[in-house]
C-alpha cells in the first residue's frame, strides 16, 4: 500500500492536462490519488468525461464523494475508497497522476498491464521512468511571474 501526501493540482493544471490528453465527452477518466475530487469533477463538468477517483485515505475520498453529490455529479462521477493497485484500469481513456515519480515507478507496471491501447496518461510534475513522454511542456500557471511553475507529461499507449 501506498500513501502520498495530499497536494491538490491548481485548475489551470488540471484543464490543461486534461487538454493535453485530448479527453472527449463519454471517455472514461481515472485519478489515481483523487484527493478531494478536483481532477475528477473537472473532468466530468467540463470535459463531459465519465470519470473514476480512486482515494486511499477515507477523509479525502467522503470530502470528494460530498463534492460531488453537492454538484449533483453522481451518474457521472463516483470515489473508490481503496488502493489503487487494487481497482482494475481496463476501460480508462485516460489516467491522471499527481504522485510522486518514485510512486508512477510503482503504478507503472498496473498502467503497463491493464491500460488498452491508445489510452493516455497525464501527469502533473513527475515523470514515469522507462516511458518516452508524448509532450513535455512547462505550464505557467500564474503568466505574471514569468517562469514555469509546472511540467505537464502526456504518454499515449
């Protein structure tokens, strides 16, 4: 079992990220590690995704659950309470991933063997060793200071 600390992705990131993978109304969308639901409801209200949160930690995944069911998202957008190596990722379009690259390390093997061709993967600042990524880009989520402040990962299987 793995835990990561929580650290939320801004909303830039996450639209961007999600623009990146090029995700289209209907796919289907997994965050591994949706702390509070941010990626995960994103998805489903502007993208049209069918989306899939997988939290470890209780607090976070019922925080999310309550956001969701507050913005009436239920037919589209449902928590697992579980860990991730535990909950299949066959029919995911497309995987998001704010870990840790010591932690995509570790997911790289599930993404490896349960991932459908053609999938995406976007990761917010860390890279997945032994993946050549599709798109590198530095994103400046605040264009005024005027240096990235982040870099976005897309891979494609």
């Amino acid at each position: 079992m793995f835990i990561s600390p929580f650290v939320a992705s801004p909303t830039s990131v996450i639209r961007r990220l999600l623009t990146l993978a090029e995700l289209k109304p209907g796919e289907v969308f997994y965050d591994l590690g949706a702390g509070d639901g941010g990626p995960i409801i994103l998805a489903a209200q502007e993208f049209g995704a069918r989306c899939v949160g997988i939290e470890l930690r209780e607090d976070l995944a019922k925080r999310a659950m309550r956001r969701i069911r507050e913005l009436g998202l239920e037919d589209r957008v449902k928590v697992i309470n579980e860990d991730m190596f535990r909950v299949p990722l066959i029919d995911a379009d497309v995987v998001y991933l704010y870990l840790t690259t010591s932690a995509n390390e570790k997911v790289r093997p599930k993404l490896e063997a349960e991932l459908k061709r053609g999938a995406r993967v976007v990761s917010h600042d860390y890279k997945i060793e032994g993946w050549e990524p599709v798109v590198v880009e530095k994103f400046c989520e605040n264009p005024k200071l005027g240096f990235p402040s982040h870099t976005l990962y897309l891979y494609k299987r």
